[in-house]
C-alpha cells in the first residue's frame, strides 16, 4: 500500500510516520480509533449507571479492553497513560491532548478546550517510557468566540505531530448558536474541509442525517469526498444494538467512503470478555475488510 | 507495598518519588494531609473569632502543629514556607501553587486562581534551601469559563512535578450556575476521574451526601473507584466534634475506598497541643491503620 | 523592471526575494492570485452545490488547476499544501496564515482570526519540502475588537517575510457594527494605506461600488493611490459571466490602477479543463498584459 | 538584630538582603516608605491645586524631599528614577513596578494593574546605574476579575525580588462591589494574611476604623499578628494634621503592632523645608524610636 | 547644552542617545515632530478630500517633505519607512510602534492598540538598513480597560529604546465614558505625568481650553510643569490659518513652557512646496528660536 506522507514529516521521521501509519491501520489506511477520553468530556456518565457494568467505572476497565482486543489506536488523555501504561505496554496508544466537562450546556457559554500538554511533551514522554505512543489528537469546535484560538491550536499541534513522526487525529465540532443541525451532512463536510485544511491525518465527526434523523451513507459521501486525504472517522455515539452498529459501520466504509471510526460506549459499557468481542468485530470492518456477518461472527 | 509509579517520573528521579509517597504515606499509600492554604481561600474568617484560639491568628501555629505533630504532608502556600521554614525544617510540605480569597460568590463569577509560580521554582527553591518538600497541590474548578485553562495548567502541573520527582495533589470542585449540588456522589465521582485523567497522585474532593445532606460510605465508592490510581482524599471541612470526625474519616477510608483527607479547621482551630493531638489521632487512622477507639485515646 | 525592495528584507535574502516577485508577477509588478482558502472561510459552499461540478468537492481539484494553468500563485492552508504538496511540485505557493469559518454572522460577533503557524514555520518546511513558496497570506479585519490584536499579528508576519525573502499578501476587510458599507470607496482607500502602513507588498481588498452598486474603475483610483509602493489587489468575489468578470478585471488594472486580483470561485467552480483556461485567461490580462479581447480567446 | 531571612533568598544575596533590610528600617525592622506612586494613582490631584504649594507640582520636588530628608526607602515609578536617579544618588529607592490612573471608578470596573517592568529589569538597572535600590513594590486589589493574574504577579514578583537579595513590598487592598468596607478590621486581617502567603517583607493595607469611623489601634491587632513575619505598614491618606497624624503613627506601631507606614501626601503636600521635616518626625516615630514629644520638636 | 541622559541608557548607547537627541530637537532641546501616523489611526480622512490636494493621497508625499524640510523627527509606521526608507535616506525617522483605526466610537469601545513590532526589532533594522532612525513612538489611552496593558507595554517600550540608545515618545489620550472634557488642564497635566512616570523623553498631549473651548497658554503651565524632565509636545490637530497657527505655537513655547509639537495635518494637506515652507516655519519657532515673524517669513 502507498500512503500519502505529508510533506511536513521530518525527514529522519518519514518512516516511523509510515510505520505508525502502517500499524494503526493495519495495513489498510482504515482507523479503528478506541476512544478513551469521556471520563472528562462526559465526566461519570458514561461509566456508572444503570446497563453499565460495574466494572466499567474504574479506568482500568479500559485499558484491559485495549490490551486484549484488536484496536488501532487507544485515545485518552496522558495522565491516563502515564498511570496504566507501564501494565498495558502492548497497547498502541494516541494521547488525546485536550477535553473539557459538560458540565456547562453549549449554548450557554461557547465550549474551549486547550491543550493540555504540548506535542513535545509527548515525545520526551514516548522515549522515556518506551511506550507505543502513535498519534496525538485534539478536539476543536467550530463556530464560537473560541474557534480562533482552536484553529490555530490545532494547526500547530498536526504540524508538531508530523514533524515528530506521530499521526495527528481531530476532533472537530460546530457548536453553538449559529449552529442548528450538528447532523447536517453540508456542515459536517464543512468541518471535514476544516480537517483537510489543517492538515490532519484523520478527522473524526458527527455522522449526517437526513430528514428524519436516520444515517445515510450517501449523504456521508460529501463530507468523506471534502476531507480529501484527510480520513473521516465516524462518530461512535451512545451505545446501541450489536448488529445496528456493525451494519452502519460497514455501510459508513463501504457506501460512505469514511476511513474509520472512533468508538467509545459501544466498546467500554460491556463486561470485559463482551468488549473485547466486539472491539475485535469492529476491527475487522474497519481495518480487516471483514462482512457485517464475518464481523458478527466475532461476538459468539 | 509497591507504589504505582506514573510513567511520567523520570528515571533518575523514581527513587525520590517512591521515597516522597513512601514517607508521605507512612508506607501505606494512605495521605494525611494537613491543609493549611485559607488564609488567602477564607481570608481571616478560619484564623480569629468566636470559639477560635486567639493563637491560630498567627501563621506560625500551623508551623508548631506541622513540626510537633504526625502529618503527612502540610500543605500551603509557597510565602509562609519561606518566611517559617527555616525554623520548621522537620516539617514535610507540599506548596499550593495556587489560591483565591473567597470575596467574590462563586454564582457572580466563575471562580479562577492560577498558580503563582512554577514547579520549576520549587524544584529549585527545594534544592536551595534544603526543605523537606514532597509535592506540590493546585485547585481547579471545573464547569466555568475558566475551566480550560485550568484543566491545562493542572495537568502541566503534574507532568512537571512527576519528571521532578514530587507528588502532585490537585483539589478538584465543580462550581457555578450549572452545578446544582455539590455534595452530589455522581458529581464528585466525575471529578475524580477528572483528577485520574490528569495523572494526579491524589485528588482532594467534597463528600459526597445522600438526599438527607448525610455522608454515606457507600455512595463514596463510586468515586474512589472512579479515581482510578489516584487516591481521593476527603475534604475535612467546618470543624465539628472529634469523635463524629474520626468515625467519619475511618468509615471514608474503610468501607468508602477514600485514600485519605484533607483537614485543616478541624486541627488548627485549637490550642497548639490539642490541635497537635487532633492531628496525630487523624495520622493514626489514615496512616498508621489504627481503630477510631485507638485514635480516640490519642485525644486524651 | 525595477522592484521595491523593502528595506527590511534581510541583505542575504534580496536576490530570492526579488525573484519571489519577479517570478510571482512575471515581471509585471502584477499579481495573478488563485484564492484557494474557502474551505475554512466559507466551509463547503462553495465546493459542492447546484451548478458546481462535483470534482470541485475535492480538494485536490485546486491543486490540478493550480498545477495546470498559469497562475502568480496559489493561496491556501499549509495543511493542504502539506498533503498534496509532493505530487504538485511545480505550483508556486502562497501560504495563507490564517482562516476563520463562516459560521458566526459578522454582526454578532466581531470577526478573528489567528495565523496557525509561524512564518518561521512555513521557512524551514519550504527549505525542508523544496516546495516553491513565495510568500505568505494574513486576513486581517478592521474595526472590531480584536483589531488590535490582528494589525500587530499582520505586521509581524510582514516582518518576517520580508526578512526570509518571502511576499506578504494581506487581505484587509473592515467589518462590524460601524462599517455602513464594505464597498464604500473612501473606506477601501483607508484599508488599503493601512496595507501600506503595515509594509504588505499586496493587498487584497473589496473592490468599490458607486451609489448604484456598481462597479466604477474611477472610485478605484483613490485606493490605488493610497495604497503607494503596496499593490491593491482587487477581490474576485462570487461567480459571475466570463467575459463580464474579465472586462471588470482589465479596468481595474488598467483604469483603477490596481495590481492585480484575488480569484478563487470564479476559477474552481468549473471543470478542471475549463477552470484551467479561466485561469490563464486571468492571468493573460493580470501578467501578461494581455487584452480582454486575447484573453477571450483563452477560454475558447 | 536578628532578621527574619525568607528561605528563597539566593544564598549569595543574604548579606545584600540582610543589608537592605537593616538600612531600610534603621536596624529598627521597621520601615519608614516614602510614597512617591500618586502621579500615575491619583494622577495630578495629589500635586496642584488650593492648599498644595506649587514646588510640589514638579516631580522633581518628592526627589528633594527624598534626598535631603531621612527615610527608609522612597517609592516610586521607574520612570522618573530613571530621570531624576543621576541627580539624587543618595536616595534610597523602592522601585513601584505597577501603577494604574483613578479615572475609572472602582465600582465600574474591577480595578486591573500590571507590572510595568520585571525585577530582572530592577537587577540590571540597579547594576549599571549604580543607584541604591532596595527593593520593588507592587500594588493588587483582591475581589475583583483580575485577582487571579494580580496574586500570580505579585507572588512571582516577591519571589524574584528575594532571589535576588532585594525587599518586596505589596499593596494590598480588597476593592469591587463585594467589598462593603474597606476599614473593616477583620477584611484588612484577611489581607494581611494574604501578603504573608505571598511571601511579603511588607504590605501597605488601609488602616481599619470602628464603627464611627475612627482610627482605633486595638482593631489594628488582628491584621498585624495575622500578617505573621510580614510587616504591616499603616496607609498614610489625605494631608491631615502634623500632631494628629504623628500620634495616630505612634499608636499604629506601639499599641496596634504595625511595623511601619507609607506616607505620601502628608510629606510632599508641603514646601521642602517642611516637607523634610515631616518626614524627619514621621522616620524618627518610626525607625528611630522615637515618642511623639520628640518627633513634634523636628518639626519645630 | 546640557543634556538630561536617563539613568537607563545603557552605558555604551549613551553618546549615540545624546547624538539623537540633540540632532532630533537642534541642540534645543524642543522638538519638531512632522507626525505621519495618520494612514491608520484616520484612515484615509486625512489624506483624501474637499482642500486636499490629490498629491497627499500618496504615502510618498510625507516622505516627499520630511526628506525637503526642516524636521526634527518624521513619526511614521514601520512598515511606511521600509516601504520608502531607502528612497529618502537623509529623513530622521522615528518609528510609531502602535497605531489603531478610527472605525470604532471611543465611547463605543474602550480604545487599545498594540505595538507591532519591538524596539528590538527597530534596532536591528535600523542597523541593517542603516536609516537614521532617532527613536520609537507609542501610543496609550488612559482611562479604559485596557489602561494595564498599554502602560504596561509603554514603560517597557521606553526602557528598551533607552537601553539602545534611541529616543521615547508616548502619545497620551485620557478617553473614555469617564472622561468628560479632553481638553481640561487638569486631566491634561494627570496625563503629563503618567508620561514622566513612565520615563519617556517627550509626551504628546492635547492641548488644554478655558471655558470657552479656546487655547490659555498659562493652562498649559500645569501640565509641562507637572512633566517634570519629560518634554511636553503639544498636538497639531486639524489644519488651521498658518499665522494663527504659529502665533498659539510660539506661545505654548514661550508662555506654557511646552518642548515642541507634534503637528501632521497642518503640514501635509498642502502642496508639497507650501508643506515644506510650513514646516521650516514650524520648525524654526520650535528648534531654532525664531518669533512668528520670523517664522511668517519662511512661508514666503
């Protein structure tokens, strides 16, 4: 396979950039992204309650999932990695760089986000530890008093990703007042332009919808052709049924045109053994060409 | 007993930081932690008035407490550590980077306080002075408009420290218009994953309540829980009676999971021996696994 | 031909800026600019729509008309120019610092924003890459609270072209509640001495419109004029008649005095033949002194 | 004498720090600051106009005043030392690092000021010149938006100033619409607290007054033990009465336990020869010890 | 002459600071100063109108007289002087660091402007380019939110062109909804000495009206008295009859003790003969001692 190298990749990085590449994608240029990053962003929602394993609210819960599945990558925030990572070395982390609470609704106060530790910092941290640490990511909303200082956060940062070798992933959101369907296909290809322009390795969004609220793999081909050579991830959401998901995930690919996805609840709201199944089966759509049916194979 | 050391630590400084939670913790990853940052958070309103020594007035009894009593770490703010110091080299402090007074409601702005200097100036001032420093504490509030900022400040904060070899605390509280209550088990347990994806060896929170405004042990483990590796520490609050304290602080640790606490008022605000009693019977239970009747007896 | 040579390009960098200019305006002094930073700035509306071809939704189509047809350069984002960069080697770059979405309407909140990387940046990956950069692009908006904040960004970047021998093009737009008419003719003159003010060798600008609305190469004059030793560069705006677009362009140069023009919709919103021969079109008449009547015959 | 040497004074700056102290306050640890900061705080008000005599409308006539009478230190902007310095070597000069004008009210706007230059400026400056500069003083309002950068400053500034040998002395008063009183003895306490969290060799605060309104030296304790081994000094305020003034001093220090005050109007609001005398009685109450009785005949 | 060095000269820049200072004010100490900052601060207003020759619509047209006249200094933006330094290399610039539009009411918004490049910056253009560039100029507007910043940036800009040996002048505007009359003596002589505080060689200031909006040169005392060393430049302000203009000119001098004049419009909305006989005439009242009568003469 031929991968697109951006021209920003330091010389003497150019093939532990492929070699990144290569292996969180297994190959395929698809990323299966595990995202990890909710204990801030969703705080203990998505952790504790009712049809959620108990054991899902210690953040160990994710780093066994991560350890014995097949994952691309594994998205969560450094001090995370920097707890566990010396017991879960096999897995192939990305630190997502920034995350906000929700506490505060977004249409009450425009949602910021900054980094919370630089790309250098990653790197010293890489080397020292020895850890697989393949890519950074980094969410940005569009559309409020804040996106200059996002943007320009963001741009730096897949610019300090590539020259280091790393793979850089966004996150990219419009919010707001101005903004009144987050699941309009035109917007979302919107942002994936957004993606492309910053120059990122892979950008994931919310998936478009049509009129009635229902996913359309067609409507997704804007936003997957805008990106370019950017990667589309498509959004996990909140947990829902085994075979609804493996389908859509395989239409979003095959139909769409995505390069991937980033799932969270849909992996970690399971009991161990049920998580690890089906992070695999999601892998094998992503980034194994599996069927929906070989894929569901896997969660026997 | 073997420490859970972040990956953060530099290797030459794995020892230091082993030796600092080692001896923080009497060996058994348990934090007394004696909090002594109010006069600048409550102003004078802790140190002088009715049922309060006239003694307490002065900045150096919680000097004589420190040095007189078992704690594990006196934590306060970096200008009373080097004007008393000197005379209180036995004492093991941890420098609050950071605080705010408390003239200004947190529903008419959104509480902020940046740590007034950097790690790097303790590491030094630690080196220079030869002053038993065994980390460094910060407080953010999450859920308002500054919430990015500190997320960002307090997870740079402790990087620094770990590369450094200290113990990072972070002080951790939902505030403002959106937060209903704060005493709320779900909330508080949110903020310690919060604490635990920002790498914090410790986070100090409120105590959870149940619908009756009461502390309930049970309702404490989904957040000690939720804190993954990073040991939540109990907030002491107002003082009360010794005894309702202790049997508080022993049910926290022994049936909540807690890893500590954090007290102040309910040490200082006495005579210096009594206070220093105060303290040792608070070491025993969190630190030296003593029964409340044992720490009882202290008190005598 | 002679040029002026800033005085703050660096003694060692007046040869390559020279042939920056040289080569940028064929040795006419004028700019043919190929606008390509919309998909930030207007997200994907101008990509994908009625009467816009479907290739134009990639963002490579503007790579192959910009690697195709004669242009002065190609503005846009250093992350596309990152990713597409190597497989079109012979395009002359202009890297646009900086973009903003379209998402907050201009009277609701006042327009900023912040370049992404530095100039120093865009030298050492120019250098490292062997792309053909020749300059660097800032937006910049008067009259709004953040004016402060985007002239001195401006100058700097100025500065620090003209030091490492790179063009700097600015795109000055006052915007806001105290701006009656962004076509006024008088106010596009003062945006264009501060163009001149901040050392810019360019100036993209509003063209004026007389009391119907209309375009009137007179009103020009006084912008031009005002601008002195910096070139106006005149906005191509929203797609519009071939041969109407290129009249208005031949006065602009020839009876308002500008130096030549900005053009991006007018351009990519066509198949890449056609596009391609729109663009030589602009350029016969912008560097290559052509007529409307030779650069006509372009388009056949 | 034993001087209290704050543990983050530089080991090579001990003596010079000891030096500057004792020189400062005659050996007494008690300072006499002449307050020379009003031409930027109260802008002309304090210098022309009925009652003040016209000398003192020149910066020049604070300069004399320093230079002829005995003070502990005279505090002023680095400008006009920088300007007058040359001329009156034998001054002994606090450099005022922040200022702000009075034109907006401070119940319209949270009251904001920054250091207008860094201690290492001081250093330098102090080094070259040749001038006897003891120490730097900085201003900040508690309560207000910009508590949170002014205690960063001030705590960073505190800790620079001892590192390198010199004093530090803050202004410290609580303002904004949370403020009901600002001679409220117990909020004056609270801010000496906070001075001595900051680490202060001294701190300027308003003097608290009882229910009438009156000066009462009783109310004063509070804050002088609260400030611990920080030393308050007492706000000079309006040109009042010589004796009543001198009395009042006198009572701050020996029955309210200030270590001094910081006076301004009641010294440069008089011709020099008077000037210099009120100055002479104000510095012997002070730093020489003397009784009211003895400071009224210097005025004779 | 004896010459005022400030303390802050750097002592291997002081031969070059006397050098600027005395050629800049003719050995006079009284400076001339041809003010070119208009293109931003008012946009095209100044340049381009009814009784304005077309001529002035030119940037060059400044340069055209400041390089034909007598001037002490020619004010200008930086990037103005790299446009046309090369070209008129006998005019003694002094570069305006800062400069906002007019597009925004002042009781609208709270006025800030930045300063665009550094002192630093100036310094080493100056040496690379070899222009005589005599010093630096900024602007600061007392009174609104952003007072802290602009204070703060000018002392710091004063100090850094001191210590390289160039000449400060701070442009001083009160403004503001707290402002009610720019014009007042008393407000005009606060401003003077924030000036002296700040420790600039010349302030530019309104010009103080009695009652009847009309120009008392005895006003005028308060205000260069209260400026102490700082010289006092008087605004030019809109074009008026020469003879009127240079009879309040010799009486600001001579009866209200001011330094100079800061005077633009006056000078360049002529033609450019007529300019350079006005500003010999302006400059012979200014540096050379000439009466009104002497100075008419030149305007023959």
């Amino acid at each position: 396979m031929k991968y697109n190298i951006p021209a920003d990749v330091d010389k003497n990085r150019v093939s532990q950039y492929k070699k990144n590449l290569k292996e969180a994608t297994n190959g395929t240029n698809h990323l299966m992204l595990f995202a990890g990053d909710q204990k801030v962003e969703h705080l203990n929602n998505d952790f504790y309650g009712k049809d959620i394993p108990l054991e899902d609210n210690s953040p160990e819960h994710m780093f066994k999932i991560a350890s014995s599945a097949k994952i691309g990558v594994f998205a969560t925030q450094f001090g995370l990695i920097s707890r566990y990572g010396r017991d879960y070395k096999n897995v192939p982390y990305l630190v997502k760089l920034n995350s906000k609470t929700n506490l505060i609704p977004y249409d009450k106060q425009d949602p910021y986000s900054q980094s919370w530790i630089s790309v250098g910092d990653v790197v010293n941290f890489a080397k020292e530890s020895g850890l697989d640490i393949k890519g950074v990511g980094y969410t940005l909303y569009l559309g409020g008093e804040h996106e200059h200082s996002m943007l320009s956060e963001a741009a730096k940062i897949v610019h300090e990703a590539h020259k280091n070798g790393l793979l850089a992933v966004l996150w990219i959101y419009p919010k707001g007042k101005f903004v009144k369907d987050e699941h309009d296909g035109h917007l979302i290809a919107g942002a994936a332009g957004v993606g492309a322009a910053l120059g990122a390795d892979f950008v994931k969004l919310k998936v478009p919808y049509d009129k009635e609220g229902k996913f359309d793999s067609k409507l997704l081909r804007e936003a997957t052709m805008a990106a370019g050579r950017t990667g589309m991830l498509c959004e996990g959401g909140a947990k829902i049924d085994e075979k609804v998901f493996l389908t859509e995930l395989y239409a979003q690919i095959h139909k769409g045109g995505s390069r991937g996805n980033g799932t969270g609840r849909n992996i970690h709201q399971r009991p161990l053994k049920e998580a690890v199944k089906m992070a695999n089966a999601i892998y094998a759509i992503t980034s194994e060409n599996a069927t929906v049916k070989e894929a569901l194979k896997l969660l026997k």
